[in-house]
C-alpha cells in the first residue's frame, strides 16, 4: 500500500513540476520572461562619477 501512495505523490509531483516547466516557458510569459532578465541591468549605480574613477573629489 505504501508503495502505491508514494508512486501516486512522484507522479503528482513529476506532473507539477513539468506543468510549472510548461508555463514558465510558453509563449504569454515571453514578454514577462524578457523583462525580468533586464532587471539587474535597470538598477541606479551606487555612486557617482566622483567615487568610480577612485578619486576624492572633495
């Protein structure tokens, strides 16, 4: 009997996760997909043109 349950839950969860796969993947999350693989490219620089070059601009 256990086996039978523990087969049921592997299928359930093989099931979910390639499902979870086919979502992330299709074509309505394209645009959505795009613009999360910009983000770390949209954040402000932490510091001014002053601190990048190494100078002390004071």
């Amino acid at each position: 009997m256990v086996a039978y349950i523990s087969a049921i839950v592997t299928a359930t969860s093989m099931a979910t996760f390639f499902g979870i796969v086919w979502w992330a993947c299709s074509r309505g999350r394209q645009g959505a997909n795009r613009e999360s693989a910009m983000l770390p490219f949209a954040l402000p620089d932490e510091f001014g043109h002053a601190q990048q070059d190494g100078a002390n601009r004071s």
